[in-house]
C-alpha cells in the first residue's frame, strides 16, 4: 500500500516537474538539502511542516495543495467511516492516483486519451 509519504513525494515531484526544476535548484529555492528533496520525493523521509512550507514557496504553489486529500488516505489500515468523500467514491482522487504511480511517459499517454476522449 503507497504511504503518505510516498504521495506527498510524488506531489512535491510533480509540481518540481511542471515548474521545469531540478532538485538542485528547489532545494536553492526552498532553502534545504538536494539529497532531502530526493528522499521526500521518493517517500523516504517525513516531512516537517516547516520544510513543507520552505518546499510550497519555492514551488510557489499553496502548502494546502501540496496537502489536498491526504485526510481521504488509510495507509494505517484502521477502520475509516465511509463517507461520500472517501477515495472510493472520489474519482478525481482516483484518478490522480492512477496517474501519479505511473511513469512519465504513460502520464502523458493517459493524458491524451482522456482529453481525446473529453472531445469525442
């Protein structure tokens, strides 16, 4: 089962990503390690609220973002009430997590078909 660490991480890896920056260069931005950056991308290490904050305006996207739908996550495994938010009914949710666990190249296959399919 992915952790919330490792979803985070792919969220921090994401939006690095999209802004076209290294490792190196969001680590300059957010004023910590590269080798941390590394390890909170790949779920290696928790992240502090305080460097979540460093790494969201280095980004320059809302630590809220970075954060969004994690409380929809049970990596514990305890019992979690159903409700109509949870990642079983939230199809955005999960389509996010589809994607994010896939490579780049297939996020970009998966992102074709589904707007070629939106113009059909």
């Amino acid at each position: 089962m992915i952790t919330i660490s490792e979803i985070l991480g792919q969220r921090i890896k994401y939006y690095r990503k999209k802004k076209k920056l290294s490792q190196e260069k969001l680590s300059e931005l957010a004023d910590l390690h590269p080798t941390y950056i590394g390890q909170l991308e790949r779920g290696e290490k928790n992240a502090s609220i305080e460097s979540l904050y460093k790494i969201s305006i280095g980004l320059q996207v809302p630590i809220t973002q970075l954060l969004e739908k994690l409380d929809e996550y049970n990596p514990e495994g305890y019992d979690v009430v159903e409700t109509t938010n949870s990642t079983n009914n939230n199809i955005p949710l999960k389509a996010y997590e589809l994607f994010s666990s896939q490579p780049k190249h297939r996020q970009e296959i998966l992102l074709k078909i589904v707007e070629f399919s939106i113009l059909m």
